[in-house]
C-alpha cells in the first residue's frame, strides 16, 4: 500500500503541475528525485528530423567539466545498448547500471573512469521513449557510496513512465498552444521579416489596412507594399490565406525543435 501510495503521489503531482516543455524537466528533476531517492536527475531530448537536442540536469555544475564529460560520453556511450538510450532496447522497462554490470566491473569500465566516478555519480537507472520524432531519457543518478537502486525503485520508475511520457505530450501541446499569430507565420514562413510579420499579425487580427497604419504609425502605402510582400512569400493574393496560417500551428514535422521557441511558462 505504501509503495502504491508513493508512486501515486508522484503521478498526481506530475499531472496538476501542467507543464510546458520549458517547465517539464524541472517538474521531473523534483518528482524522479523524491521516488527513487536520487541525488541528481538528468532530462535529454533529442530531436530526429534536425538532430538536435537539449541536456539538463538538476542541480549546478562546471559547465568545462560537463562539456568534457560529454565528450567522454559521445566516445563511449557505443560500447553497451544501456548507454545509448535506445528506445527499442529499453522498451517500456527502467533499466539500472547494476542489471548489466557488477560492483568490480562498472569501476574498470572507461565509460565509469571517464564520465561518471569523476563527478561521483555511481547509481544510475533510466527510462526512454520516443514520440512524434523526439527521443527522452530521464534518469536518476546516486552518488558514491549510495546502495543500488532497489527492485521496488525500479518498478515505481518503470510505473512512472507512462505518465512521464503523457505529460511530454500533453507539454508539447502546451507550448504549441502558447504560440502567437506572429510565432506561427514566423514559423511557417521564415523568410518575413520582423516587420511583416508586425504587420501580417494585424490582418490576422482582421484589422484594414488604414487601421494597421494607425496602429504602427507609418503611411498607407508603406502598409500596402508590406501586405504586398506577405502574399508574394505566402504564396498568395489573399488576405485570408495569412488569417488562416497565423491561427493554424504549422505542421509538426516542419517545426525546429519545440524547446527552442522561446516561449515563456
């Protein structure tokens, strides 16, 4: 019943917090450290389509000693599946460093020597997932001297994911709802200029051409030459086609990676 209780309450915080990508990975630093009683936490998301991706972690660092640390990473992380955060490996399982290695031999690995015993992470379980071309890990770390995870704390993560992995699409969502008419044609149509999309955003907001003008403070014509060149980039001769796009999210696959919007939580 305690355990039940344990990874219910996590699950409960995790879903009233309402995160955003910009906010997600703090939620999960909080409610991953205070389940399996880990020390740090780390958040990865990797982006497919551009290959990029973002690394966080919970608490401060070196960012020198960090930079190398994952350049040791990069080096090593092919010498085992457990280090490479595939999601077809790990499945919809938590996996722990002990499940693949003992005591004597995770000290002699180069992976342990190079990344993790030099800032005293010894412990580390994880979950992935991948969805709509994005990978996530989290994982749990315990420094030197910590027991291993236990079997319980394995299956608490492991119980833990599914709601991890809806709450990162609920999170997406979040922040593609956040965007702004000028975010959205900014996006669809990166070749607008600040002051197009100034002026696009009005029309979406089914303001005249004599209303925008008054609005930015410039003559009529310099507002028509700009209405000129949205259609010419959008493809279109309407007004209408810029009220749509700067209402509609862009299509997903055509987006940069979503934590790099810019939005606020």
């Amino acid at each position: 019943m305690q355990r039940d209780s344990k990874l219910n309450d996590e699950i409960i915080r995790l879903y009233e917090s309402e995160p955003n990508l910009h906010t997600l990975p703090g939620v999960l630093f909080a409610g991953v450290g205070r389940l399996i009683d880990a020390e740090v936490v780390s958040f990865t998301e990797f982006h497919r389509p551009s290959w990029d991706f973002r690394s966080l972690i919970s608490v401060g660092d070196d960012p020198d000693v960090r930079a190398r640390g994952m350049q040791a990473f990069a080096k090593h992380m092919h010498s085992h599946p457990f280090w490479q955060h595939d999601p077809t490996f790990y499945g919809e399982r938590a996996l722990r460093e002990s499940d693949f290695f003992s005591d004597e031999e995770f000290v002699e690995l180069p992976i342990a020597k190079e990344v993790f015993l030099p800032s005293r992470a010894r412990r580390i379980m994880g979950i992935t997932f991948e969805h709509a071309g994005y990978v996530v890990t989290v994982v749990g770390h315990r420094v030197v001297g910590r027991p291993a995870f236990s079997d319980d704390e394995r299956d608490w993560m492991q119980g833990f994911r599914p709601h991890i992995l809806r709450s990162y699409r609920q999170a997406q969502e979040r922040t593609l709802a956040a965007l702004t008419p000028g975010d959205r044609l900014r996006l669809a149509f990166p070749a607008l200029t600040p002051r197009q999309i100034e002026v696009a955003s009005w029309i979406a907001q089914g303001k005249s051409n004599e209303e925008i003008a008054g609005i930015l403070g410039v003559g009529l014509d310099a507002v028509k030459a700009h209405v000129k060149a949205i259609n010419s980039k959008i493809d279109s001769d309407s007004r209408r086609a810029a009220i749509v796009i700067a209402h509609t999210t862009p299509p997903f696959a055509d987006l940069p990676p979503l934590w790099k919007l810019g939005l606020e939580g």
